[in-house]
C-alpha cells in the first residue's frame, strides 16, 4: 500500500542550490521603479502638498535629475502601493510628466507606517502648527496602541511615556508635545489663524479647551472687538469655560478691553472700513491701501511744508 505524502514539501531550485550570500541579497530591500498611478498618498496624512516656490525647485530638480532619494510605500490589499514617505517626490515627479518614480517597497503594519511618516516629514523646515500637532497625535496613537498590542516586536515605544517618546525624537520638550497636541481640538477656523500667524500659539492652546459651541461663538467676539486675544484673556476664557459662564456676551467683554501696548493704538473696526473699499478686498489688501494712501498724504505735506 502506497505510503502518503501529506507532510512533504518540495523545495525550489534556488532553495536547494542557492547559496547564502544569494539569499541574503534577495531578502534586502531593494530600489523599484513603480508608476505613478500605483501610489496613492497614506490615508490621514496631516502634511500639505503645495505648488509653492519649494515646490518649483523641486519639479525642476526632478526633471534635471530625476528623484534621487526613493520614497517608501507600502502594498495596499486594495491594489497599488500606500506612500509613507515621498508625499512631495510624488507629485513633483507628476508636475515634471514623470511615469514612474524609484520606491521602496516594505510591509509594515498601520502603527509602523504612521510612525515612520511622522518621523521621516518632521524633518522638514518649514511645517505649519496644525500639521505638526496632528502628527504629533497620529504618531501618540500609534505609540499608545503599539504599547496595547500583544504581538509587539519592539519594546522601547514602551520604556518610557510616549509624549517623552516623542519629543526625543523630535528634539523638544514633551510640555511642548503636549500643548500642539491640544491645537488638534481646535476648530478649523481658529486652527487657520494659527497657521496664518493671526491667532499666536499660546493663547490659541488656552483656547483649545472651549467646548466647541464656545470656539464658534468666540469668533464673533474677536470680530466684535476686532482683535485676538491676549494669554491673559485666553486663560481668563477657558476659567469661565470649566465654571460654565463662556456666553458671548461674556466673551465681548473680555475681547472688548484694552490690553497693554494697545493703549496707543488706533482701531478701525471693519464694517466702518469696508464702506470705502471693493468687497472683493481683503482685510490684508485694505491695510495696504491704507498705509499707501498714508505715505502719500506725507509725502504731500513734507512738500508744504518746505515751501
């Protein structure tokens, strides 16, 4: 009677004759030539791809010199490949009428591949504050959950607290991990002005604490007052948030005092000064207008005056 065969396995040829250097060199990580069209940006990714002048200098290296440093992506089970690092390569590579790009390909689970984007764009100089405190919580979750995780592989995530994690990895303080982390529960009108410089850091961390409502409502209050809070104000607003007294009215009369410095200065509230200009304008383009109409008028009366 015939014996079966069940529990035997062939080996391939490579297996059999391959040497170990050979083998070695095909587990390796290699640089791939992927299209274009099979990368598609990592779900979630809190850094912006702009056409600035950066943007420019990058496209015309690409078209000189090709993209010298290869992306990282990941296979995605849905088809194509998921990049983790090389947002920006990607998309100068497709402003300069590339098809392909040079990629390296890695299976790394979710916590990994958010780690590893974090890290590899924090690197940039330039990054705004809502994007670096989005990915400062993207990669706490993904430390935290790593730590939860049965079949964790690396243990240093969970040697010591993971906002101190982070801010060893990024160089600052784990305070100031914390406080761009509580940009993220801004909303998204308060969190532009602090991308745009309008709103400052700190009081815009004092403000992060307000229920939602009360942020929606505290943009009526700066618009009233035509200013932006001072830390003092900020810090007075959040107390009366947790003491449930943050009503509007409430918020007018905080943001309707003179701060300190302010004393000599001269505000034109907007609907007084809208009267005068396009209502196409910008508040930005109707202060230059201004201090250009201001120039002018000295101008005129330097002129007088030397006659």
């Amino acid at each position: 009677m015939p014996k079966k065969n069940g529990n035997i396995s062939l080996s391939s040829y490579d297996d059999i004759f391959g040497t170990d250097e050979t083998r070695a060199e095909q587990q390796q990580e290699r640089v791939q030539e992927i299209p274009l069209s099979e990368l598609h940006p990592f779900e979630g990714h809190p850094f912006r791809v702009v056409d600035d002048e950066a943007m420019e200098k990058t496209v015309e290296s690409v078209k000189d010199f090709g993209v010298l440093t290869p992306a990282i992506v990941r296979p995605d089970p849905d088809g194509g490949y998921e990049i983790i690092s090389g947002h920006r390569r990607h998309h100068a590579s497709e402003l300069a009428g590339k098809e392909t790009m040079p990629v390296i390909v890695r299976d790394m689970d979710d916590d990994a591949a958010i780690i590893l984007m974090v890290d590899a764009n924090l690197q940039r100089e330039s990054i705004l504050p809502s994007e670096r405190a989005f990915a400062y919580k993207m990669k706490l979750d993904a430390i935290k959950h790593q730590g939860h995780r049965a079949d964790l592989t690396s243990t240093q995530v969970v040697q010591k607290s993971s906002v101190e994690q982070i801010g060893e990895d990024s160089g600052v303080s784990r305070e100031s991990v914390r406080r761009f982390i509580r940009l993220t529960e801004l909303i998204p009108q308060l969190l532009d002005m602090v991308d745009t410089g309008q709103l400052k850091f700190n009081p815009a961390v004092e403000l992060s604490y307000l229920a939602k409502p009360e942020q929606e409502q505290f943009i009526e209050a700066m618009d009233y007052a035509q200013c932006t809070p001072s830390l003092s104000q900020a810090q007075r607003l959040k107390k009366m948030s947790m003491e449930g007294t943050c009503t509007l009215e409430a918020m007018c009369d905080v943001m309707d005092e003179v701060k300190k410095g302010e004393l000599e200065r001269v505000t034109l509230k907007t609907d007084v000064l809208k009267k005068y200009f396009p209502k196409s304008y910008t508040s930005k383009q109707m202060e230059d207008k201004i201090i250009q109409l201001l120039e002018q008028w000295q101008k005129k009366r330097e002129k007088s005056m030397e006659r």
